[in-house]
C-alpha cells in the first residue's frame, strides 16, 4: 500500500501539484496570511482591510477580463474589504494583498498593467484560464513574486528576459503556452527556484544550458517539448543538482546533442521520477543514464524511443517499481529483458508498462523473478510461443494484458490459484480454456478479454461462474450458439460492459434493465440476434446493435431519459418505424447510425437537441420530407450521410452556414431540388460531396475552390473513430479503453462502381453532382482543386469547353465527364494528369486529337464513345494529316498494283541469301585451304569451351557452400 501510496504522489501532474501545496504551504507560514475571506484584528483589536488603492486595481485588472464562470462575482465596488474577495488573500497586519490565485477560472482577456500596483504581491497564479496575448515585460518588476503561474493559457510570444529579475521566486510554472524562440539565459539569475517546469510551452529551444547550471536548489525540472539539441554537456548540469527528485525532458531531441556528457560523472543521483520518453535515444544513451540514476529512482519512463534492451544497472535499482517501454521502434528479446532485470529491481518492480515495443521471443519462466509485479502491460509486441504458468503463480499480480501477440497454446490452469482482477489475453491465438473448477477459483477477476482468441463454437457457460465480473469481452472468438438465459441476469446491476460482437451467435436477447452498472457499454453487433430490440437500462452510454436480424421499432429510445448515450448503432438490421420525437434526452450523443434498415417518416423535430453529434448516419432508409431547420442546431456534425433515402425540397443554405465542421456530405439518390446552394462553398474541412441522383438543376457553384481541404495538402483529422472506454472498476485503478470502435464510412462511386470507404475514407478527396439537371460550363475556379483525387459530373447537361487548366489537378485518379454537351476538344493538359485511372468522356460533341499520354491512350475506347469527331488513339478513327504515308514505287512497279511490294521483298531475299552463302564459304574456304589457321581456331575454340566449364562449376560449388551456411 506505501509503494502505491509512493507511486501516485510521484507521478507526474500529482507531483508537480504536489510542490504546489508544499510551496503553498511555505508561503502561507512566512506571510502570515489570512484565508480567503478571513478577518484578523490588529492590536488595537480593528478589522485590518485592504486599501483603497488596491481594492480599485483589482477592480482594474477584473475590468480587462471576461468573467465566464462568475469567478469574480464577489469582486465589487460596494464591497470595501478586498481580503473577503475571492481568489484574494491579504498580510494579517497590514492588510496589504500579497496573494492572488485566480486559476483556474474562465477567465477571458489580456494581463492588465494595473497588477504593478500591487507592490506586496508575493503569489501570483494565472494559471489554466484563457488570457491571451504576450506575457507582458512589466512582470518582472513584481520582484517580491516568490511564486508565479502562467500555465495552460493562450499566451504567445517569447518570454520575456525580464522574468529574471525575480530573484525572490521560488517556482515559476509557464508550461503549456504558445510560446517560442530561445529560452533567455537570464533565467540563470533564479537561483532561489526550486520548482522549473516549462514543460510544452511551445517552440522553444536552449542555445546554451550553461544558465541552467546556477539554479543548484532545484527540486522539479520539467522541460517537456523544448529543444535542447545545441545542449552540450547537459548530463553534468542534470548531476550537479544534489537536491532534484523529478526530471522530465521528454520529447527534446536528445538523439540530436553531439556531446551530452564532457567526461564520466560519478552518480550521486536524487532523481526519484525520471522521464527521457519521445527523444529517439538509442542504447547508446546507457553510457550517460548511469550517473541519473541511483537507488532514489522510483519511476522510469523510456517510451518511445528506440532501444534494443537495457543495461544490467538498470536491474540493481533496489527501489525502481515503475518501468515505461511503451512504443519502442527497436527489436528487444523478452527473455534477455527479463534477465537483465534479474537483480534488485525484480524484487521491488511493480509496474511493467512496454505495450508496442517490438519485444520479441516468449513470455518465459524467468517472469517468476518479479515477486512485486503488480500491473504488467505487453500489448501489440511480437511475443510467441507459450505463456509461462510462472505467471500466474506471482502473488501481487492484479492486471495482465498481453493481447495483440503471436501467442499461442491454452491457459494454464493455474490461473485460478491467482488474485488477477484484470485479464487481457485478446488478439492472440490462445485455444480452449481452463478447467471449470479452476475459473471457478477466480474470484477476484473483474475484467476478462479474451477478444479474437478461439473458444466456440459452443457458448463458454464457465464465463457464469466469474461472479465479480463487471467488463466481459468475448468478441471474435467463433462462437456459434445460443446464450443461456441465465447469463443475462448473472451479474445484476454490476456488469459495466459486455462485447460478444462479431460471433454467429442468434437467439433473442431479453430485457436488460436491470442486468448492469451505470453508463454501461453494450456491443452485440454482427450476430445473429433477432426479434423486437429489448428494453435497456435508461443510463446507456453505448449501444452497437448493428449487423443483426433485429426487427419492429425503436420507441425503446424513449425510456433512456437520463441523457448518458453517447453512441447508438442500430444500422444494417430490418427496423422499421418513424424515428421518435424523443431526443431531447440525447444532449451527450456523439454518433447516431441507423443506416440500412426501412425507417420511414419525417426527422423529429426533437433532433434540435443532440448539440454534441458528430455523425448522423441514415443511409439507404425511406425517410421523406424536407429537412428539419432544427437540425441546423447540431454544429458539432462532421459527417452527414442522408444517401438513398425520399428527402425532399431545397438543399437548406444552412448546411454551408451552421455545419462549418463537415468533412462528409452525402445528400444521394433523394429527391432534392432547387440549385446547388453557394453557401456550401463555406465548408473549408469538406472533403467528400456527393449530391448526385437527385433533381437539382441550375449551375455549378463557381466558389467551389473555397472548400480548402479540396486545395490544399493534407488529410482530415475529424474522421471520427469513436472509441468508448470501459472505466469503471472498484479498486479505482483501472482504465482499459475498449477495443470495439467506430469509424466512419460511406458508400462512394469509385471508378463507375460502388464502394464501401471505411479506414480510408478521411484519404478521400472527391465531389460527385452525377445524375442531375445541371447545366452551363464548368467553372474554371474547379480547376483549382489541386487535391481533387475524384470528380463525377456526368449525366447531366452541362456545355461548353473542358477547362483547359484541368491539367493542374494532377492528382486526379477519376472523371467522369460523360453522357453532356461538351464540345471543343480535350485539353492537352491533360496529358499531365499521369495518376489517372479512370476516364469517361463519352456520349459528348468532343472533337479533335485526343492528347498523347500513357493515361489516355490505356483506357477502352469506350470511353470515348459518342464523340464523332474524336480521333487518333485509342480509337480507331485516324485524324486529318495521320494517313499512312505511301512507299515511292519501285522501278518497273505498276501504277496502283501490289506487284512492286512484292517485287521488292523477293529482291530483298534473294540479297540476303546470297550474301550469306558467300560469307560462309569464304570463311570455310579460308580454314580447309590454311592448315595452321585451322589448327589455331579449333585450339582456340576448345581453350574458349573448357574456360566457360571451369568457370561454371567454381561457380555451382561456390552457390552451394553459400546455401550451406
């Protein structure tokens, strides 16, 4: 208990709160301040009171701000007393303000000039609000500041050298800024600090550490995203501090320091809490890390970097309970890992955190060392072979996962003498399980994941016996069966997530109100479940129906009236009813699929609610009617797929005014009318437009060129992946995220055939307005498209020129341009447009030479049917000025006969074989006549035949001694 006691404390943001406190607590002894809203009488027993002066600059400084959470309501002019103020603490005997703690609070605005007034000011803490602006220079002649705390606003700039007059501060905190530029070696004149952390406060780098050098009191360092590649010798400044127990420098570009120590350094480390992660160290870095660490170290976070194992020292740290791999680029044999941890630390190592480390080999015996291992986390490595039943036989072990592996074999039946609450051996190929009476032993198991391992095709009726169950993954582990009644009501009020997707399971499913936990997560997705969709408890948070054979309505919504649902999938069923107007209770809803089923009716006005959805999915359903104007009210969507359904009216003008979010717009095979609206153009993240097969008329928004996600490079970072996690556990230490997820899709028309767009959707760039009413040219704006990989505009009745700039969308990979009245020619640019795989210009008034390139010469000439006056290849019409040129007509020849050709060719052969026969027996001639020419071409003949022998057996001899080894 004192070791996880010990851990959290130590952790990084408990850490740094940690100092605060005592630091709060320093201050508060030497001030002799009151609290918040306190009283103190002075001698003569009077009510000391804050002066006027100020009482009115912090009235000053609440004028420059925005109060967003009310946090200043207490400041007001009637109120005379400023001490009684929140965030305001006075000196017990002369009423002057000497500390102002305003963070976090919402506060919106600019540092005001007017804190100089406060000229007994020793605590100054902003932090964690939105003040913007620059950190203003006029903050370093507060120089009685012993504490200052800048972090987590939008401040930009660089900091100011002027903060190094504060000579009296003691912690200075300006992490998680927008700062950049050099860190000013004025900072050097600080030597009182005792808590440094500039972690993440923006692009940032140090010229030179030696200022560093002078802050010998420091206790907390943190410099987190700042660059210190120019930092030499930076390992001798870390070692020269005697009193530093937590150092963090991760993602500083260590890999890149050409010298980061001048000469070996004896260790006398009082690092506790060490972060290198995100440097790209390799093992070199072993030679210098020896003289930061020490019997002190507590935590050791090398995450994300690129190392092929570790040091033996490493393994003879007596006090080491917390060890990060994670993310490691380099391959690291499991067994030889465990052997170098074989000393000291293996007695005291708690927590094994190495998930996506490249760890290879298998999870072997030498697992039994670690007596103290607590949590052990090896998920996504290339672990094989079997898993040792040392494992389970280690005492304190609570937590293992090892999914996404190469592991194989059953479980060990040993598993049920352990104490284990979390179980994660998913994504593996792990067959069978244990015995029944062994499971049984498993009390103290809370969460199971056994995702992807092979356990059907019966139903694994032992998963009943686990009674202290309340996380249950057994998805994609070939069952085929049916579910016992009995297991639904297993574990009443207690069960906070349950995933038998992707199985070919079938049966009903009962009502479920009360079968789990609050906010439970439920995926029962790809089965074959069937019959009315159950009742389920009204505080849902997750719900994956979808890729079942569930029928009827879905009025169940109605009863989950506490407003906890953040995802529902119910696509790809045989639903059928009109959605209800309930909806209001789903102010937390994020993802709303109920494609591919046959609801009807109009959308509900109640949609107005859903403030939080990001994707509303109703494809291929029989919706009609106009779009509700209250779905302008969902400004959170980034994916709107209405396809195949009965919409009717106008395409609203507030799609492209209120939903600036949209990166999906999928309007499809409906029955909108009207013209394109210009308002879409506004949409700057759309990078998928389809409003084809509808009856939309008019022309082409010119402005097109305004969707900047069209233009520019780059992808979408709005493709929602929604990941639900299961979090909930009664030791409050657990938080394993749940691997089911979804990802947003569409079918597109891709290359004249439909396709499904899952993983890559938010790759594709592409608009189709096919199979409409449009008319008029093409605007030239759309050739500004640059990153356009898709444009579909046929069978519509569009005219004049293709722009002839099309050329510059090069990276083009389909157009379809065909069944309009296009005429002229096809634009020579686009020979250009070299990754295109797909080209339709048929059924227009093309006319011309169809450009030379690879691209438009390969494709069928089908497409390029329905143009008479097209010509050249890969058509067979020859253009004007391509006929073949006639051969000028041999003596003798005929006029307008074939008897020249053939003529000529007879003479050819005749040549040929003349000149051949007379070659060859000059050459033989030669030889018979001459005895020592014939004698010296025969010896060389045979010399030249032995040589390639000899050459080609050293050759086979050599090939098969290389095979050999």
């Amino acid at each position: 208990m004192i070791a996880k006691i010990f851990f959290y404390i130590t952790h990084p943001c408990v850490f740094i709160i940690f100092s605060l406190v005592l630091l709060h607590l320093e201050a508060t002894t030497t001030n002799q301040n009151i609290a918040v809203g306190g009283e103190e009488n002075d001698a003569n027993g009077a009510i000391k009171k804050c002066s006027d002066e100020e009482r009115h600059t912090l009235l000053n400084f609440k004028s420059h701000l925005q109060d967003t959470d009310g946090f200043l309501s207490t400041w007001r002019d009637e109120e005379d007393d400023c001490c009684r103020w929140r965030g305001v603490t006075c000196n017990t005997q002369t009423g002057h303000v000497t500390r102002l703690e305003v963070g976090p609070s919402g506060l919106v605005g600019k540092i005001s000039h007017s804190l100089l007034n406060l000229t007994y000011l020793n605590h100054l803490d902003l932090s964690h609000n939105y003040l913007y602006g620059t950190i203003p220079t006029f903050i370093g002649s507060m120089t009685l500041l012993r504490y200052l705390n800048l972090a987590g606003n939008n401040l930009n700039g660089t900091i100011p050298r002027s903060i190094g007059s504060l000579t009296e501060l003691s912690f200075l905190d300006l992490s998680y800024l927008s700062l950049y530029g050099t860190i000013p070696l004025e900072l050097g004149n600080l030597t009182n600090l005792q808590v440094l952390s500039l972690g993440f406060v923006g692009r940032c780098r140090v010229e030179n550490i030696k200022w560093l050098s002078h802050l010998s009191g420091l206790q907390t360092l943190n410099m987190d995203g700042i660059s210190l590649d120019k930092a030499n010798h930076w390992v001798n400044v870390i070692s020269s501090f005697r009193n530093l127990s937590y150092l963090s420098l991760r993602g500083c570009e260590l890999s890149k320091v050409m010298y980061p120590y001048s000469s070996f350094v004896n260790s006398s480390s009082s690092i506790v809490f060490l972060d290198l992660g995100n440097n790209s160290l390799n093992s070199s870095m072993y030679h210098w890390l020896f003289s930061l660490t020490s019997n002190s170290l507590f935590e050791l976070d090398l995450s994300y970097n690129m190392l092929d194992g570790i040091p033996k020292y490493l393994g003879n740290l007596s006090n080491l309970e917390v060890l990060k791999l994670e993310n490691n680029s380099a391959v690291i044999k499991f067994p030889d890992f465990l052997k170098n941890l074989s000393g000291c630390s293996s007695l005291t190592l708690a927590w094994l955190y190495a998930s996506r480390s490249h760890f290879t080999g298998s999870l072997s015996d030498d697992i039994q060392n670690f007596s103290s291992l607590e949590f052990l986390y090896l998920s996504e490595n290339q672990l094989n072979g079997t898993i040792s039943e040392k494992l389970w036989e280690l005492p304190m072990l609570g937590i293992v996962d090892v999914s996404f592996n190469y592991l194989r074999g059953g479980i060990s039946e040993k598993i049920g003498n352990s104490k284990i609450f979390v179980i994660d051996l998913s994504r593996n190929s792990l067959d069978g399980v244990p015995s029944t009476d062994n499971i049984s032993s498993l009390s103290y198991v809370e969460h199971i994941d056994l995702s992807s391992c092979k356990l059907g095709p019966r139903f694994p009726k032992w998963i009943q016996t686990l009674k202290n169950l309340t996380n249950l993954d057994i998805s994609n582990t070939g069952i085929s069966d049916t579910i016992p009644l009995e297991f639904w009501n297993m574990w009443p009020s207690r069960l906070h997530h349950l995933n038998l997707s992707s199985n070919n399971i079938s049966g009903k499913v009962p009502d479920l109100l009360s079968s789990f936990d609050d906010n439970p997560v439920i995926d029962l997705s790809s089965n074959r479940f069937y019959g009315p969709i159950p009742n389920f408890p009204s505080t849902l948070k997750s719900l994956n129906l979808s890729r079942n054979k569930f029928f009827g309505g879905i009025s169940f919504l109605c009863q989950l009236v506490h407003g906890y649902l953040e995802f529902l999938d119910l696509s790809h069923n045989f639903l059928a009813e009109q959605l209800p107007d309930c909806l209001w209770h789903f102010k937390e809803l994020k993802v709303l699929n109920l494609g591919y089923n046959n609801l009807f009716g109009r959308l509900p006005t109640s949609i107005e609610s859903l403030f939080k959805l990001e994707v509303l999915y109703l494809y291929n359903n029989d919706f009609s009617g106009e779009l509700p104007l209250s779905l302008k009210n969902c400004t959170s969507l980034t994916s709107l797929n209405l396809g195949v359904n009965k919409f009717s009216g106008n395409v609203p003008i507030w799609i492209g005014e209120n939903l600036s979010g949209l990166y999906v717009l999928i309007l499809r095979s409906n029955n909108f009318f009207g013209t394109i609206p210009s308002q879409l153009c506004q949409l700057a993240y759309l990078q998928v437009l389809d409003m084809s097969m509808n009856n939309l008329h008019g022309i082409i928004p010119s402005c097109l060129d305004n969707l900047t996600s069209m233009v520019q490079e780059g992808f979408s970072e709005k493709q929602n992946i929604q990941k639900y996690s299961s979090t909930k556990n009664t030791t409050g230490v657990v938080n394993l995220a749940y691997n089911g997820r979804y990802v947003d899709n569409a079918m597109i028309k891709w290359q004249g055939d439909e396709r499904e767009f899952i993983n890559n959707l938010r790759l594709l760039k592409s608009i189709d307005l096919s199979s409409n009413n449009l008319t008029g040219q093409i605007p030239y704006e759309l050739t500004n498209l640059f990153e356009l990989l898709a444009l579909n505009l046929s069978h519509n009745a569009l005219f004049g020129e293709i722009p002839w700039k099309i050329g510059q969308m090069k990276k083009l990979l389909t157009l379809d341009l065909s069944r309009n009245n296009f005429s002229g020619g096809i634009p020579i640019s686009m020979s250009q447009v070299t990754l295109l795989s797909y080209l339709d210009v048929s059924f227009n008034n093309l006319s011309g030479r169809i450009p030379s390139s690879t691209q438009l010469q390969s494709f069928e000439p089908s497409r390029y049917n329905g143009n008479k006056e097209l010509c050249g290849p890969p058509i067979t019409k020859i253009c004007p000025g391509d006929e073949e040129l006639e051969v000028p007509p041999v003596i003798g020849e005929s006029e307008g006969g074939g008897n020249g050709i053939s003529e000529l060719w007879r003479w050819f052969y005749i040549g040929g074989v003349t000149g051949f026969a007379t070659g060859f027996w000059i050459a033989c001639g030669a030889l018979l006549v001459n005895n020592r020419g014939r004698h010296a071409f025969f010896h060389f003949l045979d010399s030249f035949k032995d040589q390639v022998y000899v050459n080609v057996v050293v050759f086979v001899v050599k090939l098969q001694r290389v095979v050999r080894a």
